[in-house]
C-alpha cells in the first residue's frame, strides 16, 4: 500500500492521556482528499502501523488531524506516539480509506461518541453541518479532564447540536432518551469502546431500529485468544499447497512463515484490512469489522484473528 511522507505540524494535549497531530504535506502540497469517518495508517516505527480516524473537516485539503489515547495497556503504537512522537517529526501514512461512511439522503443523523471515539464523529459534524443535513452528537465521557476537543465543539457553528454526557456529573447518555425523538428514517452513527456501542445498537434495536440504519466502528477488540479451538488447514486456491495453522497462531502469522504475504493493519479483526475470500469450509469470525449479516454468508473472513469450524479453509490468495 502507497505511503504519504507526512510531517508533525502541530501536537497539542487535547484532555488527559489524549493528543492530537496535525500531519501536514513536507513540501506543502495538497493532500489526497477524504470522507467523513475515514481513517489512514499511521507507520509509527519499528514495524508498529496504528489505525487513527481522521477528525477535520473533510473538505480541508492542507492537512490530516487525528487524535491518539494513550492506551494503559499500549502494544506500542500509542505509547510511541505519545512518547516520541514531537513536532518536526515525520511519519509515513496511508491514503485515507474509510469504512464508516455516512449515508447517502438528507435524512437526520444521530451520532453517538464515547471516549475518544468522538473522532471520526468530529469529521461527521463537520461534513453534515456545511451540507445543511440535520443531525446531533451525543459525546460521553467519564470526566470533564477526559473530553477532548471540547473547546473546539463549544466554539463550533454546530455547538447548538452538541450533547456533552460526563458521568462523574451525573448528565450520563440516557440512549433510549435520544433516540426517542427522532423522525422517521434517522440513521444512528456509533464509535467508541466496545460496550459502549454494544449498549447504542441494543438500545436501538429494542426500539425497533433496523440494522440498515444502524452504524458503527470499533477501535479496538479484545484480543483474540487463538489457543481457544484446535488446528485446522488452509489451502491456497492459486497453488494449492495446504499449511497447517496450531493453536496457539493466527493464519497470517503461518503464511508469512511461508512467504505469503497478507496486508494487515490492526491485527483485531477491527480494520478489515486483511479481509479475505474464503472459497470453501466455514470460518470462525473472530473479527468486529464485518456485520452478522457478513459473517453469516462465510464468504469472507479476517485471517489476523480469526478461526475455522471446518478442518478446512480454501482461500482466495
């Protein structure tokens, strides 16, 4: 995958454990542009890539802003940016891609961030206010210390479509509350923890809210546990040489053993990076990228984390 060269203009301390950078071309140029809920691939160092939303506005061209929570239990990528990550730096970074687009239609837009997860939601504001599309963003935090960004949605020309939920205050997101109101065919947008979205979409589908209107985007999983489940076989449709994936390993990490290089990102079933054909055999899905839905069909599967029921999968690769 192509890389931008992309320089630190700019960091500053957003709330606590949260900082956000601004990436800017080296030599000025326009950056490639992108929609709102995307996100690009940070190359942190030392074999270490991280996925971060970005939360500008789309129509901006000049620069990327993501912001980063430094994480207590860091693999490495929120630690090293927090930690060596200064101005003047350079990093590279992926072309935006996005897998958490808004839908198309005027209709309203619920938007619903908890944590840092206000991110893409951010770039949603955004895009849905100069488009004149009716919508409102519920933010949850813990503390008013944990609330990044806020200066910028009390200032923003939406700030009257803005909910700030801060638990220690006791104003926490009552879900069925928002969503009580809403006119036919509103669409809900959710990104943050993972019980925090699981509580929106069970919330919402208690309420009769259909899948198609529901949306959301993890930022991280709990990992995987690959020695939970026995060994199974994959094969390759183009060779047709089978390798044997033990407890304990994930198919990708076999098939670099091989030589068989396939793209990862988060290595979560979060990204949908490393998202592959499944030709034959039924996958154990693992992953929070692909809907039930997806899953269901067992046409597709995330190799980084997940599974198989049968003793076999025969893959696209």
């Amino acid at each position: 995958m192509s890389t931008l060269r992309l320089k630190v203009a700019r960091r500053a301390c957003e709330a606590d454990g949260i900082c956000s950078y601004e990436l800017v071309s080296a030599d000025g140029a326009a950056l490639p542009p992108f929609t709102a809920g995307a996100h690009v691939d940070v190359h942190v160092g030392e074999g270490i890539v991280r996925q971060y939303s970005l939360c500008n506005a789309p129509h901006e061209t000049h620069r990327y802003l993501i912001g980063v929570l430094r994480e207590p239990a860091s693999r490495g990528g929120s630690s090293a940016m927090h930690e060596r990550i200064a101005e003047g730096a350079e990093l590279d970074v992926s072309v935006p891609r996005n897998h958490f687009s808004l839908a198309d239609g005027p209709h309203h837009s619920v938007l619903f961030a908890g944590g840092i997860g206000i991110t893409p939601l951010l770039a949603m504001a955004e895009h849905l206010h100069a488009k004149g599309l009716p919508f409102t963003l519920h933010y949850s935090v813990r503390s008013a210390a944990r609330a990044a960004f806020r200066g910028r949605l009390e200032q923003a020309p939406f700030a009257s479509r803005v909910r700030l939920h801060i638990d220690e205050e006791g104003t926490g997101l009552d879900v069925a509350a928002a969503l009580s109101d809403c006119p036919a065919g509103t669409h809900v947008y959710v990104c943050g923890p993972g019980g925090y979205i699981d509580h929106v979409l069970a919330t919402a589908r208690s309420l009769g809210w259909s899948d198609d209107r529901l949306h959301r985007e993890y930022f991280g999983a709990a990992p995987a546990v690959a020695e939970e489940g026995g060994a199974f076989d994959v094969r390759i449709a183009s060779s047709g040489t089978t390798y044997t994936i033990p407890a304990g390993r994930t198919v990708v990490q076999v098939l670099a053993d091989h030589g068989i290089d396939v793209p990862v990102s988060c290595e979560q079933g979060v990204c949908g990076t490393c998202l592959t054909r499944v030709l034959e055999g039924i996958p154990e899905h693992r992953d929070l990228y692909q809907t039930e839905e997806e899953q269901a069909a067992n046409d597709h599967f995330t190799p980084c984390c997940s599974r198989a029921k049968s003793a076999l999968l025969v893959l696209d690769l």
